[in-house]
C-alpha cells in the first residue's frame, strides 16, 4: 500500500518539476530572442552548437518526455480497458517516447561534430 503512495508522489513531483523547468526554458527563450533575435541558419545552428544550449534543450526534452509519459500513463491507466490493451499502449508509447528521446539525442550529438 506504502509504495502506491509512493509511485503517485514520484508521478505528482515528475509532473510539476518538468512544468516548471519547461516553463522557465520557455520564458529564457522568449527573453533570449527578444534581446537577440537569430535570422539565419548559421546563426541558428551556432547557437544550437554551443554545449550549454544543448544541454538546455535535452534537458528540456527529457522534461517534456517525463512529462508526457506521466499523463499518458495516468489516462491509459483510467481508460484503456481490458488490462492487456492497457499494457499494449502503454509499450507503444513508452517505446515512442524512447524513439523521439533517441531521435532529439542524435540529432544534438550531430550538431557538435
């Protein structure tokens, strides 16, 4: 009964620090452009280089993954029915949201090369 609590207390924090720390990365973005706004690819990809941006964005994506696996799992856990379908989905998605992990990962390393 102890670890339910738990789980449910782990999902709550993951949902609102990932929340938050989107919400600061989207406000630091807004002010950055603002301040310093990028016009060309180069400029774009210069700043996309650099390794504190990138560790920003995949910080923010695993952010948003965590996120999007909490409240997907919490609506297939309440909807999907029959308990095979729920556990069907719940792979599917848990391996696309690995996917696009692997994907956005990929793409930040090339940008360092």
């Amino acid at each position: 009964m102890v670890s339910i609590r738990l789980t449910g207390m782990k999902a709550w924090w993951v949902q609102r620090v990932s929340a938050l720390y989107m919400l600061l990365f989207v406000l630091f973005l807004l002010y950055s452009f603002e301040r310093q706004p990028l016009q060309a690819f180069p400029q774009w990809h210069a700043w996309l280089a650099r390794p504190s941006t990138s560790v920003a964005f995949l910080v923010f994506f695993a952010a948003l993954l965590g996120h999007m696996w909490v409240g997907l799992r919490d609506v297939l856990l309440d909807y999907a029915k029959p308990a095979r379908l729920c556990g069907w989905l719940l792979a599917a998605v848990a391996l696309s949201l690995l996917g696009l992990g692997i994907w956005l990962l990929w793409i930040l390393v090339r940008l360092q090369v």
